[in-house]
C-alpha cells in the first residue's frame, strides 16, 4: 500500500510552505522599525579602527609610552601594536 510519488511529492511540498517563517524584505523591516530619530549607521570597519585607537591610547598613556608593556596590556605582539601605531598615526600629544 504504497502512495504514487508525485502525491508524496505534493504534500511535502504543501508542508514545507506552511512551515517556512514569513520573510520581509529590508525596506519592509525598516519601515516597521519606526522612522522617527534615526542614526546613521556607522561601518563596522570605522567603529572597530575608533575602538583599536582608544584602545591603545588608553595603554600607551598608562604605560607612560612604554609600547612594550602597552602590547602586554592589550595582549597583542610588540611589532603589532607598533604596526597598528603607525597604521593609525597615533603620536604622543
């Protein structure tokens, strides 16, 4: 007693569309989001390099330039705090 394949067929496919989440394309989801005082959206490249900088100003100046013990602190390598000091011309003021 087994059932064609295309009935099998049918009815999975009748499942799975009742099953699946409704989805919204991204104009929807902003529009039901609000449109009021909206921020821009900064990029995650410019916040993590705003964060990378006090970071390791915060380690610099507490350390009293030592680099050395600035890198322990962050725990990062010597040369990769001198790179990144360099990258994002950090200089003492």
């Amino acid at each position: 007693m087994s059932r064609p394949l295309s009935e099998i067929t049918q009815n999975s496919s009748m499942n799975q569309s009742e099953q699946e989440p409704k989805r919204t394309d991204g104009a929807e989801r902003a529009a039901s989001q609000g449109q009021g005082n909206e921020e821009p959206i900064a990029s995650l490249r410019s916040v993590r390099m705003q964060v990378e900088i006090k970071a390791i100003m915060a380690a610099l100046q507490r350390t009293g330039w030592n680099r050395k013990q600035a890198a322990r602190l962050l725990k990062i390598s010597y040369r990769g705090l001198l790179y990144k000091i360099r990258q994002h011309n950090i200089t003492a003021a």
